[in-house]
C-alpha cells in the first residue's frame, strides 16, 4: 500500500458484553484468609517474649552520657558572625566611545522631545480655555435671548387672554 493512498475502512468496534452477565446486588467473593500463621522452626514464641523482655531491661541499664548544649552567647555569636565575608569592590567600567556618545545623543534628542511635548501640551490648555471661555459666553446669550423671550410673551401674549 503507498503512503498517500487511501486507507481501508475500519470494521468497527467488538460488541461488549450484556449487562445481564454481572451479578451486582451482591460484592464479589473472595477466599478466605487463613486464621493461623504457621509456625517457625527453631523458635518457640515463650523463648521470643523472654529474649524481647531481656532486651528491654538492657536498655534501661545503659547509661546515657549527659547533653552537652551550648550557652545562649556562644549561639548569638555564631548567628551574628558571618562564615564568608563578602566585599565589594569598586571596578572601573569600561564603554566604547562611540557608544556612549550615541547615548549622549539620544538623551539630548529625548530632553528635545520633553520640551516639545511640554510646548504643545501648553497650546492644548489655552486653547482649552479659549473654548471654555466662548461656551460661557455663549451660554449667557442664550440665557439673555431666553429671558427676552420670556417678557415678550408675558407682555404680548398675556394680553390677549
């Protein structure tokens, strides 16, 4: 068969089996455990609980030497008192020329653009302030021709009722 032909169908899944088979209202059965550990030769239990009560009177007979600790100061000491000491030292650094000049550059073109941004940003608040200044004055010319309005109806209109 070649790589890029097409492949055959596949036959399908195997049918499972029915569910009727399993029994599940009652747990599975399993042997049963021997109730009785076998005996091991050469030993007699008895002899074991002797040889376990005499280990443990041992142990008590032994003497522990006592614990030495150390004193809260030599403890403080030690915390305070560094294993490695670690200095800094102060080494020259070196830049190529061209390199630093073409920062210096770049610092002087970015202090240039503050500047600009600075200028514009100072348009944009007059201009602001011209606009403010005009919707005032439009606003109380509104009001006037509103409050005109208002007294020419009164006096004309009121009239006539």
């Amino acid at each position: 068969m070649g790589w890029f032909s097409k492949k055959e169908e596949d036959v399908g899944l195997p049918e499972l089996p029915s569910v009727n088979q399993f029994n599940f209202n009652s747990p599975p059965q399993m042997p049963e455990a021997k109730k009785e550990l076998p005996r091991l030769p050469g030993l007699e239990q008895d002899e074991i609980k002797n040889n376990i009560s005499d280990l443990n009177n041992v142990e008590e007979n032994v003497p522990q030497p006592p614990r030495q600790y150390p004193k809260q100061e030599e403890k403080s000491e030690a915390i305070i008192t560094p294993s490695r000491t670690f200095s800094k030292k102060i080494e020259p650094v070196f830049i190529r020329l061209d390199k630093f000049q073409n920062t210096v550059e770049t610092f002087e073109e970015i202090k240039e653009k503050i500047i600009e941004i600075e200028d514009v940003l100072k348009k944009i608040k007059e201009e602001k302030d011209k606009e403010e200044k005009e919707l005032e004055e439009w606003e109380k010319e509104i009001q006037l021709v509103k409050s005109r309005i208002e007294m020419i109806d009164k006096n004309i209109f009121t009239q006539l009722d």
